[in-house]
C-alpha cells in the first residue's frame, strides 16, 4: 500500500509595516508645508491641515484688505523665501463668491486669491489665481469670476473659473525669463513667457485678499517650490 504524503507549504508574505502619520500641529504644518502665515488682524486665519490649506478672514468692511499681497500688509497670505531658479505651483481648491449686496470700496465687490511672486521692496511682482467679482446693476446681479494674471501693474483674465472649481497655477523663472501657466486638471497647462527683473531672493506663497464686507475663504493644496538648475 502506497501512502501519500501531503506537503502543504504556506507562501512566506513580506507585509510591510505601516507608515506612520505625520504628527505636527496646524502651526507646524503650516512652517513646513507653506511658510510664515501673515495675519494683518486677528480676524484673519491662516489653517492648515492634511488635506491642504485655507485662508480666510472673517469680514468687516476693510478695504485695506484688498492690496497686492506683497510690500504690505494687505490681505492673508503665506511667504515662502526662494532664491535662484525654481518653480513655484498650486492648486486652488475653492473660493468664497463675494456678494452683489455686501458693501465694498469700488462699484464692484472683489475676492482675490491664489499664488504671488514677490517681496519686500521688490520692483517687479506677479500674482495668478481667482479675480471673483460682484455687482448690482439696475436691479440685476452681475457676476463675474475669472482667472486672473497680473504682472506689475499690467492684468487680464486667463479664463473662466467657478468659486467652487479646481484650478492650478504655476510659475517657473529660469535666469531673467518668466514662464507662467494655469490649468484646468493639473495636466495640460496654457502658459506664456515675461521677462522682468527680479532679485535673486524673492517671496513666494499663496493668499486671500477681499474689500466686501462678508465672510472669505480660500482653500489650496499641493503647494510647492521647487529649485531649478540654471542653464546658463
């Protein structure tokens, strides 16, 4: 009689271990991810967390608010020091709509935010991201929300955007050339080229500033500056 003999084998599994979550507070997280956060009051917040990061301020009238986030002290924003060649990029999440009826310092209430290159006493500066407009006008409610490019004292729309739609921007310098860009999914990009001055070291970071009297927010993610080789 013929016995059999069974070998049962179990496979050897390599299983690897689980990565540990990061454990840092709001305040760590917003230093190492996006930089200083710069309140003009207490009013204004600069939250960050996992998923990302929102601005916001709570309201009040306060035109003040609504400077470019750079050489002042206008609106909420991050700075992130850069210096050389880098590329800088960021996706805005969402956006508070500013309201028709809120009460503002022009004939239209506007909410701006989104990615800015610049700096303390530098001459040359530029800001991509949300122009989100309101008025009233003979009794109907205009609106007008769109992605914005401004260099120095030169700007235009890039395109049409809603508060609530994903949008990246991007900036890249290389020697004296600016390459700026947005894009609807992260992936195929508009771009066009500017040539200004800039000092080597400069001010990179995302912000939030507003001149209607309601309560503003905005939300980014996947923030980041990137060194670039020079090729020169």
């Amino acid at each position: 009689m013929r016995h059999l003999l069974l070998l049962l084998v179990t496979p050897l599994v390599a299983v690897a271990a689980p990565v540990p979550k990061e454990k840092l507070s709001p305040e760590e997280r917003l230093k190492k991810y996006w930089g200083k956060g710069v309140l003009p009051d207490d009013k204004c917040s600069a939250k960050a967390e996992a998923s990302g990061l929102t601005l916001a301020s709570e309201g009040g009238y306060r035109p003040e608010l609504f400077g470019t986030p750079f050489g002042s002290d206008a609106g909420v924003r991050t700075e992130w020091q850069a210096t050389g060649d880098f590329e800088a990029a960021v996706k805005m999440v969402a956006t508070t709509e500013p309201s028709h009826t809120a009460r503002r310092s022009r004939k239209d209430a506007r909410i701006r935010s989104g990615l800015y290159v610049g700096g303390q006493d530098v001459p040359g500066f530029v800001w991509l991201g949300r122009q989100l407009r309101a008025d009233e006008d003979r009794g109907r409610q205009l609106f007008d929300n769109a992605l914005w490019r401004q260099e120095a004292g030169t700007g235009s729309r890039m395109g049409e955007t809603k508060p609530g739609e994903e949008s990246w921007v991007r900036f890249t310098r290389q020697g004296d050339k600016w390459t700026c860009g947005w894009s609807a999914d992260g992936r195929k990009w508009t771009t066009w080229k500017v040539t200004s001055d800039l000092p080597d070291a400069v001010t990179v970071g995302v912000f939030l500033t507003h001149d209607a009297d309601q309560k503003c927010e905005a939300t980014f993610s996947a923030f980041s500056v990137t060194p670039l080789k020079n090729e020169k």
